[in-house]
C-alpha cells in the first residue's frame, strides 16, 4: 500500500519508536491507510499533528503483578494499562489477561479502541490494559489472588472520570467482581462507574454480557440489509467460543440464521444442525473445557483439530476469537466457498492481506472497530445507568444497543461515500471514528 506523504513520514516515526510491536504496527497503518483522502482534503489535520499527536498514548503504565498460586509459589507477571486518548472522554478499554499480552498488544488494542469509541457516539475515549497471566488451569482462588494483585497497583490510576477498564479476553464477569471487589476495599469507594462489565446485583448492565455478539451480528444484518437481504436461512461460521462468539451465535439462531461451526484454540467444532448453544455453554461457561468436549455431547456434531475453520462453507463469516486469526490462504477459501460477508466480532482478526482480498473478491468487509463496538456501547449505557443510579430494562437496553449499531453501520457507510470509497466499511469507520476525535484535540489545544 503507498501512503500519502505525510502520513508515511509518520508512519516511518512511529515503527521507528515503538521498535517489535508489529501489531501495534499494524493497526496503525491501517488507519493511516484510509486517511489519505482527509489530508489532502483538509490538510490542518496534520499541520497541527494532531495525527503525529493520535499515534503516541497520552500515558502507559507498566506495572509487576507479584501473587501467590495453589503450591504456595509466588508467581510474577506483568500488568499493562495504556491510556491512549482522553479527548473525546475518559480512557475507556478492556482488560486483557492472556499469555500473548505484552506492550504492542496493548498498544494495538488501545489505538484501535479510540477509533471505535469514537464511532459510538459516546463521551469515551480509548485506552486498553491487560497482563501476560494465563488463567488456564488457574483455581479460582488464583484468579481472585491475581486479579487482587493487579488492581492493588492499577487502582491509583484509573476512576469514573479518568479511565473505566472492562473485560476482554480472558477478562469476564468473575475476575470483574474481583477487581471491583479489591478497588472497593482499597480506597473505600463504592464507585460504581470505576468498572463496567459489573454483575447485575452490583451495578452492572443487563445486555453488557451479549452486548458485543449481539452487536456484531446488528451490524451485520445492516449489511444485509442494504443488500435486500436478510439472515433467514444463512448459514454462518462463527470462530472463537467465548463471550463474543457465544451471544453472537444466540442472536444469529434467534434472527433465523444456521451457525455450523465454532471454535477454541484447540481446534473447531462442525455441526450442520445448528451449534446448540446450551451445550456449548455447558462446555466453555460451567465447565470451562475444551471444544472438543462440545462433540462428545452432541450427536452428529465432529472435532477438527488441526486444519482451518475457515474451510468450513458458508454465506457469512464472523471471526470472534483473536487478532490476526484469518489470514490470506482463509480468505481465498471463503470467497471460493461464495462467502459474500465478513464482520470481525473480534479486535484485527483479520489480516490485512486478507481485507485486500475480500476488497478485491467483492466481499463486504466490516471491521472490529465499527462491527464490534457495541460492548465498549453498552459500557458506555452502563456507564451512564451508573451516573443517575437508575437501572434499566432487557428491552430498552437492547433496543439502544440495536440504535448504536445501526448508526455505526449508517456512519460508515455514509463517510465512505464522501470521501470516494462507496460501501468500503473500512475507510468509513477509520475517517468517521478519526474527524470526531481529531476535532475535539483541535478544539483542546496542544496537550
Ligand atoms: N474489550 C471490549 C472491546 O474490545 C470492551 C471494552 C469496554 O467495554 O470498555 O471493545
């Protein structure tokens, strides 16, 4: 890809201080990517570097995480907070606890969540956080000890008006009350707006937990929407089998859709009835097992263990599982299967050599940071719940949640359209999510 000049001259300085974080990398060239036609167009975007400026994170924070497992061992891990940017509102971003997490995984996670947040609409700005922590196999009291540990240190920077982590991978209900629960006893604060993803008892949001599934699937019937088409009778494949993937599911069954494949990092599942989400609940939320469990239980339901679940045909593809899980070998499959939409339910599953060829296959392409926005949404809608102590309804929530989406999906569209790109997803949701911020620090002055 040839950038305009100016951009690759930041481009160039931003590989050259943030040497090895390719994923970080590579999020960042794929924003700059679409802002060429914003710079020739209004070029004081970059007079004042305001992009310069949007590349380098207002604050990061790296801290040791020192706790003590089963055996009596004491146990080191790192733990990261970066706060990206506060122009828009307080850094708001998930909490990320996986093996793979170091700084260009933050980092990538933080840029592409200011971008997103932007898109909602929402007074949030974008930060990420996270550890190298596996939680696999860990007891549950080493996950209370951990997560205790982690916001010991991570309590003094963050608050309601500063910046509200979440979850994300390997992040969920449970390690949330820890936090909470140790953010509480430490500064004696019942500050609800400190956290989202709260259980319902204690402030948390009815439809935050299906929140980001049902989100990417609203989009998606968007899409299809344009095209006079609907979900009735699609078959999709849906990678991943955690909280995105599963309420992505729920809601594809209940919109007359047929999911025949999910997956873990084990392998993938093949079910041409329909994957039957109690059992997979069963599987991956109770007894947090592998997949391969779910064909064990499931009649007629077959376990791939190597191989990719791309090569599994469908119309639909929501990949829900991680960055760079869809690479260009998988994208060849699917346009070759007749494919004709992919939503990425997860943050950059997909590659860029992949997007290049769906752009080019005629597939319609929606990326995380539109696709997927509809958790850090109802953060947000949690968020505000929180603020006037009120509590909202299943229906209400989910009807704003839908709303958000749709306007997302309509922004997108509609910003492509202005700027020469017609029904590219991606230059909408990079220039739409980008002039919304990039006003607000013009507006800020340089800080
Ligand atoms: N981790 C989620 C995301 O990638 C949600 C963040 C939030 O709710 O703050 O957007």
């Amino acid at each position: 890809m040839t950038l305009h000049e100016s951009l690759a001259e930041i481009y160039d300085e931003v590989l050259r201080r943030n040497p090895g974080e390719s994923e970080f990398h590579q999020a960042v060239l794929e924003v700059l990517d679409s802002l060429g036609p914003v710079v020739t167009k209004h070029p004081h975007y970059t007079d004042s570097a305001v992009i310069r400026r949007l590349c380098e994170p207002e604050r990061q924070i790296i801290f040791r995480v020192p706790w003590v497992d089963d055996q009596g061992n004491v146990q080191i891990n790192r733990g990261f907070r970066v706060e990206f940017n506060s122009a828009l509102g307080p850094y708001k971003g998930g909490l990320r606890f996986h093996p793979s997490v170091y700084l260009g995984i933050v980092k990538f996670l933080g840029f592409e969540q200011i971008f997103k947040n932007s898109l909602t609409g929402m007074p949030i700005g974008g930060g990420k956080g996270g550890s190298d922590f596996d939680p696999k196999g860990r007891s549950d009291g080493e996950i209370m000890r951990f997560c205790q540990a982690f916001m010991t240190e991570l309590y003094r920077h963050i608050g309601e008006y500063t910046d509200v982590p979440a979850g994300d991978i390997g992040v969920g209900g449970r390690e949330i009350g820890y936090l909470f629960g140790q953010y509480k006893r430490i500064t004696n604060r019942y500050e609800s707006g400190v956290l989202t993803g709260k259980g319902i008892t204690w402030g948390g949001s009815l439809v935050r937990t299906e929140a980001t599934g049902y989100g990417t699937v609203f989009f998606t019937e968007e899409i299809l929407r344009t095209r006079g088409d609907s979900f009735d009778g699609k078959r999709v494949v849906v990678s991943g089998s955690g909280n995105v993937a599963t309420y992505a599911i729920e809601k594809l069954h209940q919109l007359g859709a047929i999911v025949v494949a999910c997956s873990d990092s084990s392998g993938y599942v093949v079910d041409e009835k329909g994957i039957d989400l109690d059992v997979l609940k069963d599987v991956k939320e109770v007894r947090r097992a592998r997949i391969a469990e779910y064909a064990d239980l499931r009649e007629g339901a077959r376990f791939v263990a190597d191989g990719s679940i791309w090569s599994v045909p469908c119309d639909i593809a929501l990949p829900c599982a991680t960055q760079n899980e869809l690479n260009e070998a998988d994208a060849k499959t699917l346009a070759q299967n007749g494919c004709s939409i992919v939503a990425e339910g997860a943050n950059m599953p997909c590659t860029p050599e992949a997007i290049r060829l769906f752009n080019d296959a005629g597939i319609a392409f929606a990326p995380g940071k539109a696709a997927n926005a509809g958790g850090v949404a109802t953060s947000a809608l949690e968020m505000q719940q929180n603020a006037s102590r009120d509590r909202w309804s299943f229906e209400y929530t989910e009807e704003r949640l839908a709303e958000t989406m749709r306007g997302i999906h309509d922004r997108c569209l509609e910003t492509a359209e202005e700027y020469g790109a017609p029904g590219n997803y991606v230059v909408g949701a990079n220039i739409a999510g980008f002039t919304q911020v990039a006003d607000a620090m013009l507006a800020l002055g340089v800080i």
